[in-house]
C-alpha cells in the first residue's frame, strides 16, 4: 500500500473458514480487519466501527443484504465505505436482486477467486471517492 495509514476492511461472511482466511490475507498486507459473521453482527459493529471498505457476502442467514445495504446508506457516518461483493453469486442475480444500483458498491468478486484480484479491488476500492 502506497498510504502509510493504515486502512480498515470488514469482511462479513458466515462460512468462518472464507471469514478467517479473508482476514489472514487482509493482515498479511498490512490492513486492519472486523471480522462479522452475518448482517447482524455487521450491523452491531458499524455502529462503534467505521470501516474504509466493506467485503460483503451476498447469501447469508438472518439480515438480508438489501436490509445491510439499507442502513449502511441511511448512516451518513458510514457515507464514505466503500462495498465490494464478495460471493458465489453471479453478477446477474445480484443486478436482478436491485443489490448492485447503491453507489457504495464499487466492485463484484465471484467466488472462487485470486488473492491478487481481491487485493486490486481493494486498493481501487480505496482510491475512489463517492
């Protein structure tokens, strides 16, 4: 990372194998990890934690993801997160499902994928104003 601050990523994902892997990755290249299981849990930490960037699972139990986008678009503490989708969804069904159209998306990664290509969206992530 070109920034000498350090940059916080959630990542929210209720496989807890993705979830830890995910935030081995993220501390390997110097990020600050909040790991949150599901929504709710999601939800709970951003109301002390404001992240940089968010990975978000689209297919998980409890809080719905339109409702997690919901209230990340309604706290205006939380206007400057950025969201990449992170998941076994294809881009289509999530176009379909209205989950893509809020602004604080800015990248869709389909699981599997490479650890360089979740770094490169992450680094663009932060590089983009909304």
């Amino acid at each position: 990372m070109t920034n000498t601050e350090t940059k916080t990523v959630m990542v929210v994902d209720d496989e807890p194998d993705v979830l830890n892997k995910l935030a081995q990755i993220l501390v390997a290249n110097n990020f600050k990890t909040i790991k949150s299981k599901d929504g709710q849990e999601c939800l709970n930490k951003l109301k002390h934690e404001i992240p940089d960037v968010i990975l978000l699972d689209i297919m998980m139990p409890g809080v719905t993801t339109k409702e997690i986008l919901r209230a990340i678009e309604k706290d205006s503490r939380l206007s400057s997160v950025k969201i990449i989708f992170l998941t076994a969804v294809h881009l289509p069904e999530a176009e379909e499902e209205g989950l893509v159209a809020s602004q604080q998306v800015v990248d869709f990664i389909e699981k599997p994928f490479t650890i360089k290509r979740l770094m490169d969206a992450i680094e663009q992530a932060l590089t983009r104003c909304l």
